[in-house]
C-alpha cells in the first residue's frame, strides 16, 4: 500500500500510520483512494495490451476520477480516442497542454 509523505490537513511528516499523530486525521481512506487509483491505472494498462479499448476506458475513467493528473488524462484520451469518443480525447488533449503551458 502507497503512503503519503506528509499529512495533508496539517502537512507534518509522516511515518506508517493511517492517523495522523498531529492532526489525527483519519487517513485511511485515502490511502485505500490512492491504491484503487493505482489498480485501475494498472487494470487500463493491461486491457490494452489485450485490444479491450471499452474495458480499458472505463478503467482509465475511474483511474482519473481517483487521481486527475496530466498522467490519467493522457491513458483517458488514449482510451477515449481509441473507442471513436474523439471529442473527449481532443478535449483531455488541449487540458493537458493547457496545464503544463506547452504551447500548441
């Protein structure tokens, strides 16, 4: 399981715990957030790799809507262009050029 470095509510260190020792923010949940992220990343990946673009982008979908990074939006618009849904594909483009102020 992926840990966070530092607390989010009160940003003090972290060590292996899922309660923050400052703040005593319950952090479970999003450690489970972050490992579900990561398994549809993964699931996406592989559904690819097999030629399952639909299983893939409903993958690469939950993988974004857990973690919205340039990373997710790029395998959405993978997914997305591969099942002919290319104004999303174009879309989640332009935000990830628009976001890392790449221009055009």
């Amino acid at each position: 399981m992926e840990m966070m470095e530092n607390c989010p509510v009160c940003n003090t260190k972290l060590t292996d715990q899922t309660v923050c020792r400052r703040c005593k923010a319950d952090l479970g949940k999003l450690i489970r957030m972050g490992e579900d992220a990561r398994i549809h990343e993964e699931k996406a990946r592989k559904a690819f790799e097999e030629n399952r673009y639909h299983d893939m982008y409903y993958h690469a979908r939950r993988y974004r809507s857990v973690r919205s990074t340039p990373e997710s939006s790029r395998l959405l618009a993978s997914a997305a262009m591969l099942i002919g849904k290319i104004d999303l594909a174009y879309t989640l483009w332009r935000q990830c050029q628009v976001n890392a102020d790449v221009p055009v």
